[in-house]
C-alpha cells in the first residue's frame, strides 16, 4: 500500500473504506510490534537474571509470559478499530493526496492524540532502547565481576541481538517521535518537509528483524545454506536394449 502511494503520489483506489482499511491496519500492526518487541526486550531480563524466580510455577509463567503477550497482540488492534474503524466521537476526512490519507478524525482532540502518540509509540520504544541497553551493560557487568549461574556463551548471541533491535529501533523509530512530539507541543512547523521521509523509514524495521532473528539460530542458518547449495545429483546407469532380438544394443540413461 504504501509502495503503492510512493509510486503513484497519491492513494489509489480514492476510497474512504480503503483509507480506514489502510490507517487501521498500519496503526495496529505497528502498536502490537512494538508492544511486543518491548515486552521481549524486557523480559529477556527476566530470563536470563531471574528465570528460576520467574517461571518455576504455572501462575507465573502465565502473569509474566502469556498475558503481557496476548495484551501486545490485542491491544493495538481493539483499541484502534474503536478509534478508527467505529469512532462515535467524530468523522473521518481524508486527502487522497497524502500518505496514510492524511490522519484520523480523533486527532483532532489534543487528550486522546497525546495519549494515543505517548503511550502507543512513546512507551514502547523508550522501552526497548533502555531495556536493550541495560541488558548489555548487566550481562558485561556480571560478566566483569565473574558472578556465577548465568551461562553467558548460551545468552551471548541473544543479547548481540537485542542490542542490534534495539539499535534499529532508536535509529528508525526515535526521529519520527522526537519529531512528532516538537510538533504536538513546542513548534508545530518543526521539520515538516522532512517528516514524510521520517514516517517512512520504520517500514526498514520488518524487513530488518527476520535477519537479526536468523543471525542468532545458528543451527537453522546453515540448513538454509545447505538447501540453497543443494544440488540434484544424476545417475548414469546403463540398460542393455534388443529390439526383435535382432541387434542388441547398449544405451547410457541418465536420471
């Protein structure tokens, strides 16, 4: 979609159902990315310091793991399809001509856009910048001070990972909010002919992840290295042929 409008300059098909479809997927889907790319961050934490704590009972795992996952991916998509999809507070007026088609109606109500830009995309990747970067400097930290219990060759390429996401997401995600937030507060002219090129560049991040996750499955790595080099291997065997037993003959068949 968005391939689509850069190529064109402007939204096609010029429907407001496409442009709701549009906002509402892309608000979603990036709202349960980054809630569930800062609730990993921080419970990498939990696993490699407090694992044995944390998990070693069921009602545990379930408030520390799969309740803080389902809330990432229902979140977003819940709270966006009431804002966006069935708002009775307001609605929707879109220009074809701009990116997403321009923004929603609640925008126009400066509470609930403040809140919805610091707790959706603030929040979460404040949270994986810090998370990221503390994890690095207590697995050097421990590592430094040669405290026992943390298996650091297991837990080293995780955390080179991490600090790679994390650096994608401060490199990517942080300008647009910093940006965003000038404009919502200080200076609302704040760098407006660059924006555009701003809210472009977190689409590099779903492109970037699925390599930062194979770099550090090492195992699953080299089977897709073994697939691609993988040849078909021919089979050359001989049949010996007579036809009316008249002149027999030997043909080389390759399989």
């Amino acid at each position: 979609m968005e391939m689509n409008y850069y190529y064109l300059s402007y939204v096609w098909p010029a429907t407001n159902g496409y442009c709701v479809w549009w906002t509402y997927c892309e608000y979603s889907l990036n709202a349960a990315g980054l809630f569930l790319s800062a609730w990993i961050s921080v419970e990498r934490h939990l696993i490699i310091f407090h694992a044995h704590q944390v998990f070693d009972k069921r009602w545990k795992r379930w408030v520390f793991h799969f309740i803080p996952i389902l809330f990432c991916l229902i979140w977003g998509p819940l709270f966006y399809f009431i804002i966006v999809v069935i708002n009775p507070w307001c609605t929707n007026v879109w220009d074809f001509n701009l990116l997403l088609c321009g923004f929603p109606c609640y925008y126009g109500n400066a509470a609930l856009s403040q809140f919805v830009f610091l707790f959706n995309l603030t929040v979460p990747s404040v949270t994986i910048i810090l998370a990221n970067a503390t994890l690095v400097i207590r697995v050097i930290y421990q590592k430094m001070s040669r405290q026992q219990g943390v298996n650091w060759r297991r837990h080293r390429r995780m955390v080179l990972q991490l600090w790679v996401m994390s650096s994608l997401h401060l490199g990517l995600w942080l300008p647009l909010v910093t940006t965003t937030l000038i404009e919502m507060n200080i200076q609302p002219s704040f760098m407006i002919n660059q924006l555009e090129t701003m809210q472009f560049a977190p689409y590099f991040i779903p492109l970037f992840l699925p390599m930062i996750c194979l770099s550090s499955q090492p195992e699953l790595m080299s089977k897709i290295k073994n697939l691609i080099r993988m040849r078909p291997m021919n089979r050359v065997s001989t049949v010996t042929y007579n036809r009316n037993a008249v002149r027999p003959m030997t043909i080389a068949t390759v399989r």
